[in-house]
C-alpha cells in the first residue's frame, strides 16, 4: 500500500470556506478503477510554524498512485482551488509497512 501525503500552507487572507471548498472536492473525488481511502483537514494550531492543512491518500500500489495523480478532475482541482490559496505545497509517496 501507498501513502500519499500532501501538507499546504495557506496565502494570506484566506477564507475557511476556500479551505474546505478545496478539501471537500478532494474528498468528493472518485477515480475510476482506483480505490481511494482518503483523510484530510486543517491545522488546529497547537503549536506554532505549523502547515495549513494536510491530506493522506491510501492507494493500493504505485500504478493505482500513477492513476490518480493523472486523473483529469484531480488535477483540474489541484489547479484551480488549490494552487491559488497555496503558498506552498509538498508532498511525499512512501510505501506502508506489511
């Protein structure tokens, strides 16, 4: 299995609304032939520096990760709620145990 891991930081001025409008079409999301476990949210601000906000994406293997990163409406999201209330975004794919 593959974790996908994304963690943002928002631009200023930001609404919440922006947020969760992006996060929400990302959890709304369906890839064909793909199964997506998927968990997302917003800094609670516990401590200070922190990212904005964070997804994980479970996927069964590498072609399954290759399918979704490709996916037209997950990059039509990724482009147009996103990238303009990002400052910053990183991301990570790393293999889980067993």
């Amino acid at each position: 299995m593959i974790r996908n891991v994304v963690v943002g930081r928002l631009l200023p001025d930001v609404s919440a609304e922006q947020v969760e409008t992006a996060l929400q079409a990302l959890r709304d999301l369906r890839v064909e032939g793909v199964e997506l476990r998927m968990v997302s949210g917003v800094d609670l601000g516990l401590r200070e520096g922190n990212a904005s906000y964070a997804i994980t994406v479970d996927l069964d293997d590498e072609d399954a990760y290759r399918v979704y990163d490709r996916d037209e409406e997950h990059n039509r999201i990724r482009r147009e709620l996103f990238a303009p209330i990002s400052a910053s975004i990183e991301r990570i794919q790393f293999r889980l145990p067993g």
